[in-house]
C-alpha cells in the first residue's frame, strides 16, 4: 500500500460531510489523531484513577504472599515444633522444680553455710534481704560475707552451683584485711509465682 504525503495537504479543504470520499491518507490520519484522543481520554477519564488501587492490590499480593510463605513453612515444620515445645515444657517444668519453695528456703540457708564450712570458709553474715517480686517468679536475695583464702572461695562457688535448687551468685567484693581475705557478695535464688499459687 503506498501512502501519498501530498495528498495531507488537501486536510484544509476537506468537507466534513463528504468523508466517504476523503483521500485514504486523510483517512489514517484523522483514525490515528481519533485513536490518539479517544485513547487519552480513556487513560485519563478511566484508568489513571484506578493506578492507585492497582499499586495498593499489588503490594497486598505481596504481603499476602509473604504471609502465606511464612505460615506454609510453619505448617511444613509443624511437627517438628510441637516436639521442641514440648521439650520447652518438660525444661520448664524441670525448672520450677529446682526452683525453692516457701517451705523450703530456710533450708537454703542451711545448705549454702553446709558447702561454704564444707569449703573451708567462715562465715561473718548471712541473711536474707527482702524479696523483689517479677513478673513470673518472686527474686529471694541472701547477702553473704565469708572469710577465707582463693581457692576456698572458688571451691564454694563451685559447690554453690552444684546445688540442687537454683541459687546464682552476683556482686562480688574480695578485700584484705592483714592476712585475711573477706569476700562479700549477693546469692540470689528465686521462687514461681506459680508455686506461690499452689502454697
């Protein structure tokens, strides 16, 4: 098909109510300017307000997708996390097991001044201080002072953690005085408050 530019330059003279008979090159060029238009008006009138519901539709498919890729590794796993859930559960509750109760924190202070003259120390203070309740579990601290010499004092820490219940030791203090060696620091044990509950 040959298109004839010179035959645009008749656009001027053309009568609109005689298309039928209008050059085929007039022809493209008034379809091709009418598509333009009408294709301007649509992006305008039609889809430019919906670009922003397309972005927002579009970013939700990928959180959702996101989600759906988190959760389907979970349920792939989810045998697996059951088993270690329970392995949590039975640690927990071992846990609380080695943790005193009320009943048994006097005896506490039998056994921490049992390993420390077992150790070779003397003691100059043990008390207990005032409980700090948490969250989950009630903090029972005990303010030590011993006398003795190095390997003494590790030999008590030592004995100290092999403890049946749990006691963790914090804040020490070592200070000379002519030949002795005083070493003073916090022991802390802790109580549940779910064995509080069942007191």
């Amino acid at each position: 098909m040959n298109f004839d530019f010179s035959k645009l330059k008749e656009v001027n003279d053309l009568d609109f109510e005689q298309v039928a008979i209008w050059p085929k090159e007039i022809k493209i060029l008034v379809a091709l300017v009418c598509s333009i238009v009408v294709g301007a008006i649509c992006y305008y009138a039609i889809i430019s307000g919906k670009l922003p519901q397309m972005e927002a539709a579009q970013k939700q498919e990928t959180d959702l997708r996101q989600e759906f890729e988190s959760k389907y590794r979970i349920a792939v796993n989810l045998e697996a996390y059951k088993e270690q859930l329970a392995r949590i559960e039975k640690d927990f509750s071992s846990m609380l097991k080695s943790l005193p109760t009320s009943n048994e924190t006097p005896g506490l202070l039998d056994d921490v001044t049992f390993v420390g003259t077992d150790a070779g120390l003397s003691f100059k203070l043990l008390n207990w201080q005032q409980e700090i309740p948490k969250e989950f579990y009630t903090e029972l601290p005990i303010e030590i002072e011993v006398v003795g010499a190095y390997h003494e004092f590790g030999q008590f820490t030592s004995n100290v953690a092999n403890l049946p219940r749990i006691v963790t030791l914090h804040d020490f203090e070592i200070t000379r005085s002519g030949n002795e060696l005083s070493l003073r620091m916090q022991a802390k044990t802790y109580r549940s408050q779910q064995t509080e509950g069942m007191q």
